[in-house]
C-alpha cells in the first residue's frame, strides 16, 4: 500500500513537472527598468477648455525607484523641437489648460484644431537612460461662453469638418442688442412677436433676436463683398472672438451633416417633429421672419428657421433651387435656410433694401481660431 501511494505521488509530480520542460523557453521573472507612460492612453482625445483656463490636464508614467524623469512633447515621434519638462522623482506632470494650449502652441503655432501631438517619458536610472512615447489627438474645446458686453450666457456645438477643421458654433440664437464695443446697432433688432408660438416667452427667449444684413455685418454691401473675397471674418453684431458664418461656412456645416438638416432641429417648435432629431445639439426652432424693420410681426413663424451669413450675392455663386447669381446683386445676401416639409440645409439669398424688403433674421456667431 505504500509503494502505491509513493508511486502516485511520483506520477502527480511528473505530470506537473511535463508541462514546464515542454517549453521552448523558460520564462524568468525580472526587474522591468524600461520608462512606462500610463496616461493619457495611446490614441485618446485630451479636450481642452479654452474658457476655462484654470481646469487641469494630467500625464502620468511609472516612476521607478532611483529614477528621475524628463517629459517631452512634440508634434512628431522624433522630438527634435520639442518642449521639454524635468520632473525629477515625479510620477505626473499637471498643466492648467492654460498652460496646456501655450505648450502646444510652443511646439505646433498654428495650433486651433484637431491635431496629433507626441509625448515622451525619458527615465534616467545611474547610467542607463530610457525612453518610451505615445501619441494623443488635443482639441480646445467650447461648451458654453458668456458674452461680456450684457452677461447673456451661450451654448456651444463643436464639429470637426469634412476637410479635418473644427467649426465651434453657437448652440443658440444671439440676443445682442448693442454691438461689442458698446455702439447701439445700425438698426434696432426685434424679438419675436406675433400670435402661436410667439407667445410662449420661452420660445421668445430661444429664438432670440432678429437683424437686418446690415447691423449683422456692420459694413456696406461693397465692404462685406470685399471683406468676403478677402477671406476675411466679419464680426459684425457677434461678441469679441466670434464673427458671423460666411457662405462657405455655412455650405462647410451642411457637407458635414450630409445635407441632413434634422440633426439640428428642435422638435420642441417645429410642426413636422418627425424631421426634426437635434441629435447634434443645436437646438434651432422654427423662427419666421421680419420683412421689415417696420413690421410690428413675425412671417412664416411655424415654417421656415433662416440665418444671416455675411456674405452678399456675388456673380457666380450658386444657391439652392437652380437659383444662379448672373452679375452682383447689391439688393441681397446670402443666407441659410431650414423649412419644416423638408430636412435639408438651403442656402439662399434675400433683399435687404432698407425700409422696403429688408428682411430680419436671427443669428449663429462662429468661434474664431481660438
């Protein structure tokens, strides 16, 4: 019995033992000495607040005993130009989003979009240095602002555009009743006003209010042309920082939809709810217009939603329905349309012949480059 139990035990041991020889090569435990970053993780997006400066960015590694550590970034794997932190001991570096955006824009100035940055972990143990990278995509984010010149707080929408850019957008119509630097308007604006949804001071307050072409641009039709084949922003009645979508912005947000312009409807005020998801958080309702400065109510106010760009009718530009500018028209400007039987974007053109048919929309101010 005992020579049984002996040779089981030989046999269980055997068994155990088999699966070890069996390979190719043992495997050791060892001390890892090699620098390790562990956040942020390869390939994540970092967010950065521009309007609030004050929050903080963390990049963390594993600090080994002995160690001390140098942090680089760089907008390649090769960090030939690039910023460069010394942490001693430290296991994390942490930069306000201040000092974040003023780093990136060290190694990357054109810095205002998306853009791929590398950053590297350099450990230096008595003799022995290592390194090891990682690459991350940053983004200065905007969810909300507030205007300076009367307080009125705003969300805002971020796209990152077919062509890569990124297209920060107000998330609601302006209120803005003097001009930034405090002048009154060229030409008062307008709430709405009228009967149906007019009456319901929450949609008063979310379509906020409406302008002619010429307080949104605060420029002459000849300047607005010139600033537009310029390429240049026009603040207009936007706040310090923003300016009014051009026609090319405009037909820039439509491509990134698809044309499909019922991402961005409230289906709070517009009859047809069924083309209307503001799955992109928009929140743009059914607005009318003014045909006039004169007019005391609103047209097509449970139809049509339109926005002033800053852009006028200029020969050879192209516009929704075969509409097709043969010469300039210093009677019009362009702008975009959304209507409630159809989920498309329109871009149009309409007068603004002061005291005749000067028509008065809302307005969605564009970030600049930040």
């Amino acid at each position: 019995m005992k020579r049984l139990i002996i040779h089981t035990l030989r046999a269980a041991l055997l068994g155990a033992l088999l699966p070890l020889c069996s390979c190719e090569q043992e495997v050791r435990p060892v001390e890892a000495t090699w620098a390790r970053p562990i956040f942020p993780e390869e390939g994540s997006t970092l967010k950065i607040d521009f309007f609030k400066p004050d929050d903080t960015q963390v990049f963390t590694w594993e600090a080994r005993p002995g160690a001390t550590y140098r942090i680089a970034f760089d907008v390649d794997m090769h960090f030939e130009n690039a910023c460069v932190y010394d942490m001693g001991p430290k296991d994390s570096l942490v930069l306000t989003n201040s000092e974040m955006l003023d780093m990136l824009r060290t190694v990357w100035p054109d810095f205002s979009g998306v853009k791929r940055f590398f950053w590297r972990v350099e450990q230096t143990r008595g003799q022995e240095v290592r390194t090891s990278w990682r690459y991350f995509n940053a983004i200065p984010q905007v969810e909300s602002f507030t205007d300076e010149r009367d307080g009125e707080a705003y969300g805002a929408c971020q796209f990152i555009l077919n062509d890569g850019s990124l297209m920060t957008i107000m998330a609601d119509n302006l209120r803005a009743t003097v001009y930034a630097d405090g002048e009154p308007l060229v030409v008062e604006s307008k709430t709405a006003a009228g009967d149906g949804y007019c009456s319901d001071p929450l949609y008063v307050q979310q379509v906020g209010r409406y302008y002619t072409w010429a307080a949104a641009t605060r420029l002459t039709w000849d300047e607005a042309k010139a600033a537009y084949l310029a390429g240049e922003p026009v603040q207009g009645v936007c706040p310090d920082g923003w300016h009014l979508p051009s026609m090319d912005e405009f037909a820039a947000l439509r491509e990134y939809f698809g044309n499909d312009a019922s991402a961005v409807k409230d289906p709070s005020y517009w009859p047809t709810s069924s083309l209307a998801s503001n799955s992109a958080k928009m929140n743009i309702a059914v607005t009318g217009f003014y045909w006039h400065e004169g007019m005391t109510f609103l047209t097509d106010p449970t139809f049509t939603a339109r926005f002033w760009s800053s852009t006028p009718r200029l020969q050879g530009m192209q516009f929704a329905y075969g509409d097709s500018a043969s010469a300039d028209d210093p009677d019009r400007a362009v702008l975009l349309s959304l209507y409630d039987d159809a989920s498309t974007f329109n871009i149009q053109t309409y007068r603004v012949v002061p005291a005749s048919e000067n028509h008065m929309y809302p307005i969605r101010c564009v970030m600049d480059p930040m």
